[in-house]
C-alpha cells in the first residue's frame, strides 16, 4: 500500500507519515504527489486567529479539528502546536478508517515522559499531567499508569549535579550481526580493527578526562556499550577500563555491556569485575535456540545459562537482562516460557524490548513470521506483570520508529538498581561525553531545554584517522559560553 499525503504544510510530512504508520505499519507514504492507493488531503485556514484543520481521505472519512488556543507569537511554540493539531486530526481520521485505537494514541515521539515533566514545568501535578497527556493524546489508561509509575521513581533517583557528566564508551563490534539490528556495529571477523581501536580509544579517553578536568566536570555514571565491548579480549579491555579508570573510581554506577552470553568468560568478567563495574548486561533476548538462529544471534540459551552463573561466581550483584518481545516464530507462549526461564537467573533488572523493523534490517523479509501487534501487546502485558511479580518497577520507557504493535521498550529493575545512565540518556537531563566510534557527546542545560550535540564519525576506519578531531568536537562543544549549567529542575 502507499499513502499519497497531499499537505499545505510539507514541512510536517514526516509526522504525518508517522501517524498514518502507527495504523498501517511501515508502509511508504509520499508527499504531495498523488497516485497512491489511499489519499489524504489536509487543508487548513486560520479565522480570528484560530487555526481550524481538516483531513480527509479517500472522501468517505474525515475529521476536523481547531487550535483551542490563539496562534502564538512564540514561532518554536507555534510550530509545535501547529504540528500536534495536524497530527491529532489525521490521528482522528485514521481512528474512524481503522476502528482501532492504538495504546499510545497519536504519541509517535521516542521519549514520552517529556510530556509529564513538560506539564509538571508548567505548575501542573503529576496527577494533572498525566491526564493531560491522556486526554490531548488519547493516551491508553494502562499507558498513562506506566508512564506516571517511571516519574515516580525517577523523581527519587539522584538527579545530576550541576558539574557532573557521564562518559560512555563505544565499542561497536559484535561478534556476528543480529538481523534486527540498527546500530553502527560491524563484526569482528578477524580482529584486525581491534588492536587499532583500542589505542585510539585509549587516546581519546586521556583527552576527554583531560577536558573534564578544566572544565571542572565530576564523573557521574560510567557506561561501556556497543556493539558488544566483550567482543574485546581481557587484555583490551583491561586496557580501555585503565584508561577509564580515573573516572570509574569517582563515578556513581559503572556498566559494562557484556552483551553476548558466548563472548564472556571468566577472565574478562575478572577483568571487568576488578575495575570496578557494579552492573553488568547480559542479553539472552529469548531462551528459543530455534530463534536465536533465526535472528542471527551465535549462541544458545544454555551459554547464557553459563554465563549468569559465571558472573555469580565472579561476584556481580547487579545484571541486567534484556529479552525482546514480538521476535519472528514466536508466539504468546514462546514469550512466557522465556519469561518463566530468566526468573531462575535472577537477573536485577530486566528491559523488555519490543522488536522494531528498521526498512534496511534483514528483517524485512521475513515479515511473514512475525507475530500480529496483539499479540506482541500481550506479550509486552506479560513481561510487566513478571516484572511485578519479581518486585520490579519500571524506570525508564522509550519507543522506537516501526515497534511490532506500536508499542515500548520499557526498563524495570529491583528498588536501588535503576540505572541512572539509562535515565540520563532518555531524559536527556545529563552531559554525555561519548569516545568511541559512532558515540556521540551531549552538552544539556534542562532548565532552558538547551541540548547540543557532538558526534564521532562512525564508520571505523575514519575514526580512527581522525581520532583527534573527535576530540576537539567535544573540546569546541565544551568551549562555548552558556547562560545556565545542567540544572536539578526537571525532577523537582
Ligand atoms: S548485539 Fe546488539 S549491536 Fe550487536 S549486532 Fe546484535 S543488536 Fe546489533
């Protein structure tokens, strides 16, 4: 199917499309240019200073909708208004063509706490906020629960210091590429790209320790991700957890993605353990071998049976386990026996991942054997209700583009093992200063909504030509003059 969207606004295409998908999936829509199998006209006039939209499509359904406020003067505010009321008519539309009524309403944004901590930045109580994100949204009530249930325990996490930064470290190699993936990882093959890799990582951590240092920046959350950085050998990563170091033994929470059951062992948990990490991943994704074949993944959940009681022995006190729900030839019960086996691996924390098809994943093509939104729905019920069960809380939410059901990746851990760098990274309410390929640095001051980035190149061999200047990218990022400094207003 392709959608024809003929708008008087381009400039919100891309929202458009992304309501039509939240219905129809990942289907191609195109812009002003007619011809598709479905039409939708938008059209829209402003009288006395209220801006009235209409959708249309195909001349049987339509919806209208209007400003309940004045266009405003504010052009950011303006355009952000504008762009929900078209959305929300469209969302209306497509409500009457489809019957359905997704979870999320016409929510297509990845971070929907904002809305919460938006309205509460606006004398609202949490209370209010999230009726007012439920009723502007059409916000299902079991979503708003869940989204008031993360605020709630976010607001008694320790909230960043003024001067405080996380760094994370990017290790994007993995030992053989997952079909769902989207991130920038290549796989190890031979290794030759990893000696290199390391010393320019050992470069660029001197330097960014270097830089936090003059601008008075304390260390805050230390994450080591990917990728998988247990695809390095003990001696590397001994080498780039040293080079960290001065950081680890100031900071508040260490991780180290350990990713992969079949690429640990007990010299580089040592390793990890010995350089002070006090939370670990290690990601089964499901118990099926049938599916981890499937999707591409090397190993067996008899590895990471292993692996766990590997980690015990090596003294972890916190790991945290993702497992992904929606994964293709599995169904309802599949889910349940996963959920049912990693209860025996006591993992601290658990993130239930919903599985996103991005165009370019392998994926794609095997649409056929994936399981419907409903039931991936279920699944996604089940998983919060185990999390309960095991005396979890969920603590941070974020959705994806193209997410099996429309649905949520959402974290849970046992009360004390939340992890702030999971919460810094979604709220975006702490600097990140990233070394790696493919990392990117943030520069944030919530209290004004400022937020700067400074990416690395991500391709390897670029990056490690031109390590020095990913460096000075944060160096320039870090020299230019603020008004205000991260502040502990988003929780307050
Ligand atoms: S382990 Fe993660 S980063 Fe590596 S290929 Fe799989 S999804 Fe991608």
């Amino acid at each position: 199917m392709i959608v024809s969207i003929m708008t008087p606004t381009p400039l919100f295409a891309n929202d458009l499309a992304d309501v039509v998908r939240i219905f129809w999936g990942n289907i191609e829509c195109w812009v002003n240019e007619p011809g598709g199998s479905v039409t939708i006209v938008h059209t829209e006039k402003t009288e006395e200073g209220v801006r009235r939209c209409r959708m249309e499509m195909s001349g049987d359904f339509s919806a209208v909708r209007q400003e309940s406020r004045a266009v405003s003067d504010d052009p950011l505010l303006e355009k952000r208004y504008h762009k929900r009321l078209i959305k929300q008519t469209l969302y209306g539309v497509m409500k009457q063509v489809t019957g359905r009524t997704p979870p999320w309403g016409s929510l297509t944004g990845i971070r929907p706490t904002r809305l919460l901590y938006e309205g509460m930045s606006r004398g609202l109580t949490l209370e209010e906020a999230v009726a007012e994100t439920r009723e502007a949204f059409d916000v299902r009530e079991d979503k708003a629960d869940l989204l008031r249930e993360i605020v709630q325990v976010q607001q008694n996490m320790p909230v960043p210091d003024t001067r405080e930064a996380d760094l994370y470290v990017g290790i994007p190699f993995c030992v053989s590429r997952c079909a769902y993936c989207s991130f920038l990882s290549g796989e190890v093959g031979k290794g030759k790209q990893l000696p290199p890799y390391v010393e320019a990582l050992e470069k660029e951590i001197a330097g960014t320790l270097t830089l936090m240092e003059e601008k008075g920046l304390r260390p805050r959350a230390f994450y080591m991700g990917g990728g998988t950085p247990t695809s390095l050998s003990a001696p590397m990563l001994e080498r780039v957890l040293s080079a960290a170091r001065p950081f680890i033994d100031r900071a508040r929470e260490v991780t180290v993605e350990a990713g992969r059951p079949d690429t640990i062992d007990q010299d580089k948990l040592r390793v990890i353990r010995d350089h002070g990490a006090t939370r670990i991943s290690i990601n089964p994704q499901t118990m099926h071998d049938e599916t981890l074949v499937r999707i591409g993944r090397r190993h067996t959940a008899a590895q990471t049976e292993a692996a766990y009681a590997l980690a015990r022995q090596a003294g972890f006190t916190h790991i945290n386990m993702d497992l992904i729900a929606g994964l293709p030839g599995e169904n309802l019960d599949m889910f349940l026996q996963t959920l049912a086996w990693s209860r025996d691996l006591r993992p601290e924390s658990l993130t239930v991942h919903t599985l996103s098809i991005k165009r370019s994943s392998l994926l794609h093509l095997w649409e056929a054997q994936l399981p419907d939104g409903h039931m991936v729905e279920r699944m996604v019920d089940e998983g919060r209700r185990e999390a309960a069960r095991r005396g979890m809380r969920p603590y941070y939410l974020y959705r994806q583009k193209y997410m099996a059901g429309n649905l949520e990746n959402v974290g849970y851990a046992l009360p004390g093992h939340e992890c702030l760098y999971n919460v810094d990274m979604m709220e975006e309410i702490a600097h990140v200063l990233a070394v790696g390929a493919g990392a990117i640095s943030k520069r944030v001051d919530p209290a004004i909504g400022r937020i700067e980035r400074a990416p690395n190149v991500s391709e390897i061999r670029n990056y490690l030509d031109r390590t020095e200047e990913m460096l000075a990218r944060k160096q320039a990022l870090w020299a230019q003059e603020w008004p205000g400094e991260p502040g502990a207003q988003r929780r307050e």
